[in-house]
C-alpha cells in the first residue's frame, strides 16, 4: 500500500507548522480554479521532466481532484526517483473542499 493521509491530518500538520511542500499534479486549469494554499502546480505529465522542483528533505504531499493521479505520482517517483518521503492526499482536492475548507470550490 502506498502511504497516504487525510485531508484532517494534513490540515493538523499545516497548522503546527510543519515545513511539507505540496505538489499539485492536476491540469492548469483545474489549479487555477482552486487549490490549497501553499501549494505548487506540477501537472502529471510534466512531472518526468520537473522531478528536480521536489525537495527530499522534507515530507511531500502529492495532491490531484480525488487522489487517482497524485497516487500515479507518487508510484513513479518512488519506482523511478527511489524517493520514500512522500504522501498521496486521500480523496484530493474534493476531500479537502468538504472536510477542512468550504472555501475552496468544488468541481
């Protein structure tokens, strides 16, 4: 199983300051429409040619609409890249609108 986390415990970890890089494996457009604060668009496809914007000295959380991509990511880059410091938020963006920020639309 690869490892994941909720939408709760990101949002226990953000507010006690953990220093985590969130990457957003969703399309542009999908970004641009709403996202969680803090966080950084690397589109999926692109992620094979930008692997070098991670930062492996600190806890990743890859994040896409319901966490299908974002597990895709974080399949390759630990296959491909052997890195073990990263997360799949489980449920996505989706999750994260309806349990911890109304504010970020859904779509």
């Amino acid at each position: 199983m690869l490892p994941e986390l909720t939408p709760e415990e990101l949002n226990l970890r953000l507010a006690n300051g953990e220093d985590i890089q969130l990457i957003d494996v969703r399309q542009p457009e999908e970004y641009n429409y709403c996202r969680i604060e803090g966080s950084h668009l690397i589109p999926l496809g692109e992620l094979p040619q930008r692997v070098e914007e991670l930062d492996e000295t600190r806890p990743i959380v890859l994040i896409c609409h319901h966490g299908v991509r974002s597990m895709q990511a974080l399949a390759y880059l630990q296959h491909r890249h052997e890195m073990n410091n990263l997360l799949n938020l489980r449920g996505g963006i989706h999750a994260w609108s309806l349990r911890v920020d109304p504010t970020v639309a859904v779509y």
